[in-house]
C-alpha cells in the first residue's frame, strides 16, 4: 500500500446508543477488498513474465548477433592486457585496442594505453618497424579520441625524426627504402628491407596529415616512387595486378615482402588518402584481391588463414587498410576475414592439431594454420605478448569495421 494510502483520514463514526456492528463489516470488506488488490497486483506480472521468453529470445539472438565480435576482441585483450610489455608487441595490440574503444567507448581501454601505460614512453626499439608499430598506435589512438591528445604526435614526430637522422632511409641497396639498419650500422645482421620497415613511410603520411609539414609527405612519396634516380618500391617490388615479389628468406630474417605484399596495402590506402591519386588506390585493390584469392596460394580455400606466415595482426590491419579506402570494390573482404577469425575461434570447427584459441583464458596462438607454426615461429608461441598483441590488434580491428559494417 502507498505511503499516500496508509496516510489517508478516515473520519470517527458518529456515536450510537447501542453498539453499531457497521464499523466491523466495513472493516471486513476493506480488508478482503485490499487482499483481492494485492492478488491483483501481484498476478499482474505473472502474466507479463509468462509473454516474455519469446521476445527475450529474439532480442537475445540479435544482440549476440551484433556484439560477438565485440566480446571476442575484449576477451583477447583482456589477456593482452595482462601479458603486456611497453614495445612493439605493445603497440600492435595498442592498435587493436584504438579500433575497439573507436566502437565500444570503453574508458578502460584508454585509461590502459594513455595513462596507465603511456604509449609516449614505449620503448624505442631496434629496427625501425619497433618504432613504426608505436607510432601508428600512437596515431590510431589520437584519431579515436578526437585528435586532442598532441603529445601523441609530438612524440610520434621525434620517434620519426629520430630514424631518419640515423640514415635508415636510404637508397644504398638501389632503391628508395626504409631499412633496419642504416649504411654505417655495424653489425653481425645483414641489411634488407621489406614491408614492415616500410610502415615507418606510412608513419609519415600520417604525420603529414597531423602536421601539414611536406616534408612528410615527401618521405613518403619518395619511398614508393623513387627520384630521377633511383627508383622506389614499386617499381622495384610490384610486378603488376597484385602481385610483388621481393628476395626471399625467413619473415624475421630477410624476407622483402613478408605479407605477400599487403603489407603495402597500408601505405598505398595512406597515400591515397593523402593524394587522392587512384594509381594508389588501384593497387591496393589489386593486391588485396590477389592475395585473398586461394587459387593464388597464399590464403586456404575456405577459412582464409596466411597458410605459410606469421603476423596475422598486421595482415589482418593491412587488409582492412585497404577495405577503408575501397569498400565496394572490396565487399567481399569482411566475410572472409570473419571466417578466418571463426577458424582461430573454433580451433579449426575443433579439428586442429594444436590450441590455436585456448578457451579457458583467451589466449590465442602466433600462427593460425591447423598446426599452429607459420615460417619459423614456434608452436607453443600461445598467449605471450607477441601472439596476444598480434590478435589483439586483428580482433580489435575486424570488430571496429563489422560493427560499423551493420
């Protein structure tokens, strides 16, 4: 009974000679008549609670629907986050994590990477992909927030600087390239270059368009087209209609194109962006679409997967790279990277000789073929920072642009 209720007057009755039995009928009747209220009152969401499964089960399907991919990238993370180390590894699930709080808003995540562990203090690193990798987090989480957080680009812009004042873009191997050593490193490692290197030229155009300074832009543009000179990496490294071809060698030990050229995906979508030249652009498309054709022997026939490489972080973020500059003429791309990503989910549909997404704490393995090792990396490389950061940075990408995708 209301407050308004149990407060209301009722008046005294009027005195009688003789003892008037009315106040008890009425007291009788006013109680049976709030039973038959509470009775009422109480059935009322019985009713209610008996209509609602089939709708609770609709709406439950469809925001499953919409937010797997959500939940996958925070489970993934949740044990990057805990795995974390300040350097490359860092950064390439700092990436993903941008991507993710771009389509969750979950303060966490920035309370993470710009507080709690400062992107602005990561290592620098060795080769100049170690830089390049924090430079791009640094760029992903400056766009994601709104672009008001400058010290990301402050930073970012020494890093960049820093590289290029110790001689790592240079032309001494016959063309225009960033390298993991400069010409006047001495070391026992031999010098190449291949894709990864080469995101510090994609760190560039993101500067160019933070900064406005041409300088950047320059960089950039040299690296893919050379001078009167010397030429860059595309006429050295594309041989036309998707496909490039570099020296061969291990990933991690000198293989120029690790990615089978998609790695250049990111930094022709960079400079398109930039340029707005459809050279840039029609290349891209080529080579996504040459490289995610099974027939060509990169990806498997149905679920997708690198069948021979590590990284599939970055190969992932390379392929959706493209996919943001070219959308329709890359529809098909969102399906297949979602069932390559069903296949690390499942462990195969379950038939994969190793654990590549262990359920208990999310860990997911470095190489995601059936046995787990891709060009040369270990098998038992599961939920370390390196394997966690690289899935991090793919399911946090992916679940950005299919959640934008609905």
């Amino acid at each position: 009974m209301s407050s308004k209720n149990k407060n209301k007057h009722h008046p005294e009755p009027v005195p009688m000679k003789k003892k008037s039995q009315l106040p008890l009928i009425i007291g009788g009747i006013a109680v049976v008549c709030i039973v038959i209220a509470l009775v009422i009152i109480f059935r009322k969401p019985e009713t209610v609670v008996a209509e609602q499964p089939k709708v609770q089960t609709s709406l439950a399907a469809q925001v499953e629907s919409k937010n797997k991919w959500i939940e996958r990238a925070e489970a993934v993370t949740n044990l990057f986050h805990v795995v974390y180390t300040p350097c490359w590894e860092g950064a390439y699930g700092a990436i993903g994590d941008a991507y993710l709080f771009a389509a969750t808003k979950d303060s966490s995540l920035l309370r993470f990477h710009l507080y709690q562990n400062d992107l602005r203090r990561m290592c620098t690193g060795t080769w100049v992909d170690d830089r390049a990798w924090v430079c791009l987090a640094e760029f992903a989480w400056w766009n994601v927030t709104g672009k008001q957080y400058n010290d990301l680009i402050i930073d970012a812009r020494s890093r960049y600087l820093e590289a290029k004042e110790e001689g790592r873009l240079s032309n001494h191997e016959g063309f225009w390239s960033w390298y993991n050593w400069s010409p006047t490193h001495r070391v026992n490692e031999r010098i190449f270059t291949n894709g990864a290197i080469n995101q510090m030229a994609t760190v560039a155009c993101a500067l160019y368009e933070a900064t406005g300074e041409k300088q950047f832009l320059e960089d950039a543009l040299l690296v893919w087209n050379g001078d009167k000179k010397t030429p860059g990496v595309e006429k050295t490294l594309y041989k036309g209609k998707g496909v490039w071809q570099g020296k061969p060698g291990r990933a991690a030990f000198g293989k120029q194109i690790a990615w089978n050229g998609t790695e250049y995906c990111a930094l022709g979508a960079a400079l398109y962006r930039v340029t707005k030249d459809e050279k840039y652009k029609k290349i891209v498309v080529e080579t996504v679409q040459h490289t995610m054709n099974p027939a060509n022997g990169w990806v498997d026939a149905q679920d997708y997967y690198q069948i021979a490489m590590d990284g599939n972080g970055a190969f992932v973020n390379y392929l959706l790279d493209a996919y943001a500059i070219a959308p329709d003429e890359l529809h098909d791309l969102l399906p297949k990277i979602e069932k390559m990503l069903d296949h690390v989910w499942s462990n195969n549909n379950g038939m994969a000789s190793v654990k590549l997404h262990r359920e208990g704490d999310h860990a997911i393995r470095n190489g995601w073929n059936p046995h787990g090792g891709e060009d040369g990396y270990n098998v038992d490389e599961v939920g370390t920072v390196h394997a966690q950061g690289e899935a991090a940075r793919a399911f946090g990408v992916f679940a950005y642009y299919i959640t934008k995708n609905k």
